[in-house]
C-alpha cells in the first residue's frame, strides 16, 4: 500500500489461528471475533486468540442480543478490547460494559428510511458507531447502502463504515473524507471462504484505499 492511511482498518469475521496471524501482518487496527453462533462465521466455544497476536491489533467481540454477563465472560476470557453490539441491545447494556472497562461500538443497520435519531441515547456512551447496511441478515449482508445517506448523520461520534466492502468499491469512500469516519469494517469482500480472509484479496483492498 502506497500513501498514508488516514483511516483506520477493521478486518471482521476472523476465526481460523493461522489466518488470523496472516491477517495480522497486513497491521490493521482492529480484528472482529463473531461470538454469534447464528453466523457462519461463529468462532465456536473454545476459540482461543493466538497468543502471539501483537497487541496493537485491538480485539473486537462482536455480539448480538448477548446477556451483559455472558458478554463480560467472554470478554474476559478472550481479552477484548471493545464489544461491538449488533442486535437491539440498549443503552443500560452499553452502560453496564462501560462501568467494566470496556470499549463500546454501537451497530445501526442503514437502509434509505434509516432515521439517525435513534442513535441519540447512545452518544454520551458508546466510543463508535458502525453503520451497517440493512438486510435479511444481523450483519454479513454483504452489500453496501446509499453512502450519501451519512450526510444526514450529525457526525457528532466517530463511525465504522460496513456492509460489502471491497477493492471493487473502496475507493468511493473518498467521496465520505469529509465526515466523521474512523474506520472501515471488512468482512466477507476480502474472503476465500467464511471465517477466511484472502491475502490476496486484502491486499487488493488495502493497496485501494490511498487517502491523499
């Protein structure tokens, strides 16, 4: 990748050890562990992160409709760094995280009716949003929605763009530099298989997105 990157990388859906150390070496912000056994990318009961994962790499657990207990478990058991809540969780939920030492990421699932009220109790709580295209599924759609839609959005808290990314579209984000966008999330535009990132594919992505 050539330039400066002025945008933060989450890569999502991570499962497989030796991947995700292959992953690893591509330096990005964020790696997502799905803890939804619902998703094809559920990383089961016994998943371990490799312990040699540097631990610049923030650890993101990614639940959806979780008891506060069960996510504060895992959290601590797999060492996350931030919970991202994907489902109907509420702001007493966020809270409770929060007064655990947890970073908080806040999913909203966007289609062209999407009213950007309804992220207002979340803001004096959560560190991120993550805006998601909606469809069938909670996350993983793999499809994007109308970017221009954000413009809508007040941009008070940092966000995570979702939803079909790829080195096909990536550098439309450049129309969004002048929002409040922090990272991108990638998920399956960048797979072999789910769970199973494509270095290849990745790279692809990363040497796309050259912010000037």
């Amino acid at each position: 990748m050539s330039g400066e990157r002025k945008i933060s990388i989450k890569i999502c859906g991570m499962r497989d050890a030796d991947n995700i150390l292959q992953v690893a070496l591509f330096s990005p912000d964020y790696l997502g562990f799905i803890l939804f056994p619902e998703s094809p990318r559920f990383v089961g009961e016994d998943f371990r992160i490799p312990g040699s994962l540097p631990l610049s790499i923030e650890r993101v657990g990614v639940f959806v409709n979780e008891t506060t207990e069960k996510i504060l478990q895992k959290a601590k058991a797999l060492g996350f760094d931030y919970i991202q809540l994907h489902g109907n969780e509420s702001v007493e939920q966020s809270i409770a995280l929060k007064d655990n030492g947890l970073k908080v990421i806040k999913v909203f699932s966007v289609d062209n009716d999407f009213n950007f009220s309804v992220t207002k109790p979340y803001v004096p709580i959560v560190d991120y949003f993550l805006f998601d295209a909606k469809g069938k599924f909670l996350g993983g759609n793999a499809k994007t929605f109308n970017w221009e839609i954000l413009r809508h959005y007040d941009q008070e808290i940092p966000f995570f763009l979702s939803g079909g990314l790829s080195a096909e579209n990536v550098a439309e984000v450049f129309s969004l530099n002048e929002m409040n966008l922090h990272a991108l999330d990638v998920n399956s535009g960048v797979e072999e298989i789910p769970g199973v990132k494509s270095t290849e594919k990745l790279k692809a992505f990363l040497n796309n997105l050259t912010f000037k």
